[in-house]
C-alpha cells in the first residue's frame, strides 16, 4: 500500500473521531445550581505537531490528492512523478526583507528594509534542478531541445546550468502539465524568505561563513569569519547542511533565477504579499544565491544580482499549492 494510500484514512478517522467528540455525550449535564463553585478556565493545549511525512510516487505520475494536499504541513516533502523535483512545504509567515545599514560588505539596492507576508504555504524544490532533472525533460519532449552548458563539470546531480530565463519557464510548462499542477519560479521576495528560515542574520546558518558551510570563494573571508579554500567548481545539489526549512544550497554554488523584472532598489511599488515585482527593466530578472567563484559578501540572503534574460544560470522551482490560509 502506498504512502498516500495510507493517509487517506488516518485522515479521515481523525474527522470522524472529532465529530463524534463533538456531537454527543454519555451523560446529560444538568444545570449549574448557586452553591455551586465558580468554575476555573483551563486553557486547551494545542496537540503536538506530527512528525513531517514524505509523499513519493508508485507510480511515474501521481500528482497529490486535493486530500492530501490540504493535509500538508511544513517540512512535509513530496513528489509528484518518478522523475520531478522533491517538494518541501514552506510555512505561511512573515519576514522583513532587505538588509540593515551595519550588515558587513552590503550594497545598496538592498533597503529599505520592509515586512513582506505570506499568507499561504508553498512548496519549493529541495534542491537546485540537477541536470539529472533536466535531462528528464529533454527526455520526453521538452525544455526546447536546449541542453543548458555544465562547463565541464559534468551532469547527472549536479546542477543544471547555462538555462536562459526563457528555458527555465520551458522545463516548468513541462513539468506543470505533465503532473497537471502549478509549477514556477519564486518570486524574489519568496526566495529571500525561504533562504532566511526564520532568521535574521547575513546567512541562515549565523553571522559569518566558512568552506563547511558553502561553495563560494572562501579565500576571502567575511566579517570576522575564518579565511579558507576557494571551490574549485560548484557542488552537487545534496552538498552541505539544508536550512531549517529543509532546503539545501541556498548560499553559493549557483545563482538561481527568480520571477522578479529588474529594480534597483525596493521602493513603494514593491510588492509584500510575496508575490513578484513584474515592473521595471523585465529584460532582466533578478538572481538570488550566489555562486561558487564568488566571494562571501555576494552570497548573503540579502544580496541581489540581476542578469539579462538571455543569460545563462540556474533555478529552483515553487509549487503553489491549494490549502487554506
């Protein structure tokens, strides 16, 4: 019996049980008389969070269940065909985006700092598309034939790059209606949120980065952190310790393309409901992440770079998904 399978009448139980528990009781309740005490309020305590689930397929297509989609909570990850990318739902929240004026090495364009809300979940690819997962789509007819440019440093998990803007939203078409759900790009607000997991600091993992924690140009070190090797290329996508959120790679290695048109600097117009910025030069979009011939300064959370749509680069793809807020 498969995963999902399974869930189903868990599910299902769990509801007949609460309106069962609702419902009716064994005895009447009589009515309350005046020598009788005051009550005490106790406060209902919330049951505790169940571990995160896995949903994988038995199938090579099995998109989820609208059940079992409004069943997801955070860190629960899924996949919706034998060869799509592994999905991790992302909590609704609300982060401050941008960076302080006392951050080290910060450029402008990245104040002012301002509150973005999102007021639904989402899932976000654990990790970058690896070749493996774009050689897939070329595989069955898609992504346009283009082949992207891994520069030598070969296929398979590693990531897929030299994908234009346009290539990107070529392997997302292909992905959306193989599985028949909503696949994209994150916005630029959506990333930065997601990079952050709930903190504050220049990177997720703390104030400062070392060649543990990422692929970039160690040589140079970063605030008061230590000075170590450069990478000699990018890593494959499974490198390194994932965020809090369970998402691997989201400082250095490769830089990612977002949504987002090209702004120099947030301003009125920008959006804060986590959705994408579609004014300004939308010739170039904005790139969040980093690289791993990069120094540590352009591989913060906050950092923002922007590229031609021509350009060659990497991605990270978003589900939206169909819960309640």
């Amino acid at each position: 019996m498969s995963a999902i399978s399974k869930l189903l009448p868990a599910v299902l139980a769990g509801t007949l049980v609460v309106s069962l528990a609702d419902g009716a009781s064994a005895t009447p309740k009589r009515l309350p008389l005046p020598s009788d005490p005051a009550p005490v309020a106790v406060e209902e305590q919330a049951p505790p969070a169940r571990p995160p689930r896995q949903f994988f397929p038995e199938m090579k297509v099995q998109p989820l269940t609208p059940e079992l989609e409004q069943a997801l909570i955070a860190k629960d990850s899924f996949r919706e065909c034998d060869v799509c990318p592994e999905m991790v739902v992302v909590p609704k929240g609300a982060f401050m985006m941008g960076t302080p004026a006392n951050e080290p090495d910060r450029f402008k364009g990245e104040d002012p700092i301002h509150r973005v809300s999102f007021a639904k979940p989402f899932a976000v690819g654990r990790f970058a598309i690896s070749f493996d997962e774009w050689d897939a789509c070329l595989a069955d007819g898609g992504c346009g034939g283009i082949k992207g440019d891994d520069k030598g440093f070969g296929r398979g998990r590693m990531p897929a790059q030299g994908i234009n803007f346009e290539a990107a939203k070529l392997y997302l078409a292909w992905l959306s209606k193989k599985v028949g759900r909503t696949y994209r790009l994150p916005s630029e607000s959506e990333r930065e949120y997601f990079t952050r997991a709930g903190t504050i600091t220049p990177f997720w993992f703390g104030n400062t980065i070392s060649g543990q924690n990422a692929s970039y140009k160690a040589s140079i070190p970063y605030g008061n952190g230590p000075r170590g090797l450069d990478s000699k290329g990018p890593a494959v996508v499974d490198s390194y310790a994932p965020n809090p959120f369970g998402l691997y790679q989201v400082h250095g290695n490769v830089f990612e393309w977002t949504e987002d048109c090209f702004n120099k600097r947030y301003n009125e117009d920008t959006p804060v409901d986590g959705s994408p910025w579609l004014e300004g030069d939308c010739q170039k979009r904005m790139l969040r992440g980093g690289t791993w011939d990069w120094s540590a300064n352009m591989v913060r959370a906050g950092y923002r770079e922007n590229a031609i749509i021509g350009g060659g680069h990497s991605f990270r793809v978003v589900r939206t998904l169909n819960v309640q807020p």
